[in-house]
C-alpha cells in the first residue's frame, strides 16, 4: 500500500559532525531513522532521504547490538541512500506527501539555522502533508513559520528531548539551547514524559517523539496519517 498521494515521505538528515566546541563527534542518531523507516516500509511506503548539506551526513548512536540498526546498515540499498543524500536546498517539496526530522545532537546546529529547513517543511505542511520529528529532530521546528508568520508550532502539542534529559546526558551546557524550553518560547504546548519513556504526541499533522525510545511510535504514527 502506498500513501494517499502516491507521494514519497522525506527523511532529513543533520550534517553538523561535532558537539559545539568539545571536539567530540556527533550526527544523525541511527536508531531515530531505522526505526521509523522500518515503520514506513512496512507499510509500503516509501522512503527519501535529503541532508542539509546533501551527501553522506555523519552518523552517532551507531548501535548494531539493535536489530533493526543492524539490518538496515549491512543493507547496501541503505547504506546507498544514506550515502547519497539529497541536499535539502535542491528538493521539490511538492514532491513529498511527508517531511519527517531524524534526531542526533547535531540536528541542534544545523536544522534551527537553515533556510531550506524552514522553506520545505512549510511547503508540505501548508499543502497538507505530515511534519514528523524526534527526539532532537524537532529542533528543526523551532524556527519554522507559516505563510501567515505565525510559527508552525504556536498552540501546538509536542514531544520533544526534554530538558531533564539533556541535563542527564550531560549536554545542556553544551547544547546551542534546550530544545523543549525553545518550541515553548514558540508557543508549542511541550508535552513531557519522564525521561526516556515513550512519548509520541499527534496534533492534526504534526507527529512529534520525545527521545530515541519513541522512535518507531513516530513512524507508526506517520504510517496511519499517510493512509
């Protein structure tokens, strides 16, 4: 089965490879794109991958003690996409019946910051298609406005990595900001769960995960919105 429209969903993927200044390396968080992909595939749909600066992005949380991990990552047609990504600047929105923001710390320097972050995810939303992200992958909505410049996310309920948790990874000083604290300051309505419990929260066309553990209950979220 595919979506409705026909239409492929969008992953988009971080190129920010380090933590701030502390020199150590980051990236998009595997597990935060092969869980929800594995969510999507099986239901037939299919899968795009763009990064903000295209190519191959860097990756963190590189867990192959994870099944899903593991499969995905010894399939070369994976490894391929990931390996060839779109840059996100030259995508046709209209293309996408969805828009979904893998996390990774480095999301947290890259996704606020760029133009094509905030073109694309407010093309496919305001054509009505899904805006999917998690854990630090909503930090792409932080600065994302509609047409009428109200920001995607005011009077919105999401998920997103918490304070507490960033506090507990120890990455708070290092982080450009804390995310959950930022969408409020949008005026999202944060949604928090204890840390690292399950917490994925759907508003309309808005399906945003709290942590890595909520992963595959966004693509499964995402899944039932795109039939």
């Amino acid at each position: 089965m595919s979506s409705s429209t026909g239409k492929p969903v969008l992953f988009v993927l971080t190129s920010h490879a380090t933590k701030g200044d502390t020199g150590k390396a980051t990236g998009y968080y595997l597990g935060e794109v092969t869980h929800p992909l594995h969510e999507l595939e099986q239901a037939g749909l299919t899968v795009e991958f763009a990064s903000i600066q295209g190519g191959e992005p860097p990756v963190d949380g590189l867990d192959l003690n994870d099944p899903l991990n593991a499969r995905y990552w010894q399939d070369p047609a994976f490894r391929a996409q990931v390996a060839n990504t779109a840059r996100l600047s030259e995508v046709d929105p209209s293309r996408y019946a969805g828009i979904f923001f893998a996390g990774g710390h480095g999301t947290m320097w890259d996704f606020p910051v760029d133009a094509s972050v905030r073109a694309v995810t407010r093309a496919i939303y305001e054509a009505g298609g899904i805006v999917g992200a998690v854990c630090h992958g909503p930090a792409a909505l932080v600065n994302v406005t509609l047409s009428d410049g109200t920001p995607l996310v005011a009077g919105k309920k999401v998920a997103a990595f918490t304070d507490s948790e960033e506090r507990a990874v120890g990455l708070d000083q290092t982080v450009p900001f804390l995310l959950a604290s930022e969408l409020t300051k949008r005026g999202a309505q944060h949604q928090p769960a204890p840390d690292w419990s399950v917490n994925v929260v759907v508003d309309g066309r808005l399906v945003t995960g709290q942590n890595p553990q909520s992963a595959s209950g966004v693509g499964a979220a995402m899944r039932a919105l795109l039939h």
